[in-house]
C-alpha cells in the first residue's frame, strides 16, 4: 500500500524501475528486478521467491495480488494462482492460458491417479484428429485460437492451416489426413494457446518424448 501511494518511491523512480532492459538472454522481458507480464495485454510487475510465494502489481487496475504457501510439491503455480485471483477481480485480467497451466499443474496433486492414455490426437478413418479440451468449467471468451506445432510444421504456432476448430463443450479439433505423415515416423508436437501460450502436457498422458520440453509424439503405423 505504502509503494502504490508512492511513500517509498517517487513515480519516477518506479517507471524507469520498470522500464525492460536488454541482456545475453532476451528470450523474454525483464525490467530492473521486476518481472513484466501482460494478461490481455494489461501490464503487470512482479517477482517470485523461493517458489513458495509471489507479488504482482496491476498499476493501472490499482490492484496487489501476493501469494505465500507452505509447500511446493512439483513445479509451483504462483503465477498462474495470481492470474487467476486478479480474473475474479477483473474478468479483463482473465488470462486462459494461465488458468489452463494451473489446473494441468496442479492435476498430479487434485487427482493422482488418472488412467495413461494418449493424448492430443485419435486415428479415425483416413484421419488424424488432434484434440483439445479446454476446462469446460471455464469461459472461453479469451480463447483466440489453438493451434497445434511439432516437428510435422517446423512447430510454426501461427500456421493458420493447423488452428483447431471450436466444437461443442470446449473442444478444440482439426481433421490432417493420415497421408500427410509418414508411417512408422515418430512426429512430436504441442498445442499452442493464442499463438504463443505452448500448453503443458498432462502428467497421464504415455505420448510424451522423454526430453526437458516433455513433447507429446505422433506415430502412424
């Protein structure tokens, strides 16, 4: 409360804090000791620490968000927490792809003992159906698009020709004809929300190619 009124800091100060600085690593955004993150495309600053807490500012929705839990089991959810706690607050702060990575996240820990199967595609007839299923508990008003990249489309998330369609119940699928790939090849792939949101595969699913990046893997016979 007492940075927000500016009691520490003077408003310049805080702008050229959280003005992006260039570095070896410009895979992402970084200001001065401050993470940026934008949620539909409203800027937020915050930090983590020790991956059992986290603080967000939402400057132009006068709004905090800190998160502070005492555990972490896997990988942590503050983020996607914060995301979603500032969407109850304000539905324009409603980011999907977080919402998605948190329930995927935290699915190991809600219900452990999920059946293995495959998942993101099913053969039928002459095709291949790649499949999403988005919460069907959750709007998908900001849901722009899926699409789905891997090694079948140099894993370009904004090739329009692989956008999955809209169906009922959240759903997302697209029909590839099964002569588009090549039998007893091993393709890998991942679904990608809003062009640029690359969606964590469920720990159930036994497609997975074993590496750091946990793709999900195609093979026709």
């Amino acid at each position: 409360m007492h940075f927000s009124k500016n009691d520490f800091l003077k408003p310049e100060t805080i702008n050229m804090m959280w003005q992006p600085f260039h570095y070896k690593n410009n895979g992402f955004e970084f200001a001065y000791g401050w993470e940026i993150t934008d949620s539909n495309n409203i800027r937020s600053y915050g930090f983590s620490g020790g991956n059992v807490s986290a603080y967000s500012i939402f400057p132009d929705n006068d709004m905090a968000i800190v998160v502070m839990y005492n555990g972490n089991k896997g990988f942590p959810v503050m983020y996607q927490m914060i995301n979603h706690i500032a969407g109850i607050m304000d539905k324009q702060l409603m980011d999907p792809y977080t919402l998605a990575e948190e329930i995927t996240i935290a699915e190991p820990h809600v219900h452990p003992n999920l059946k293995k199967d495959i998942y993101g595609y099913k053969i039928e007839k002459d095709n291949v159906i790649f499949s999403y299923q988005y919460p069907k508990n959750l709007s998908t008003e900001f849901v722009k698009s899926i699409s789905v990249a891997g090694s079948f489309n140099d894993w370009k998330a904004d090739n329009t020709s692989y956008q999955l369609i809209s169906k009922n119940n959240n759903t997302f699928e697209l029909a590839i004809p099964k002569s588009n790939f090549e039998k007893g090849k091993t393709y890998t792939f991942k679904f990608v929300m809003n062009k640029s949101g690359w969606l964590t595969v469920p720990y159930n699913a036994v497609n997975v190619d074993g590496t750091q990046d946990n793709n999900l893997t195609l093979k026709i016979d």
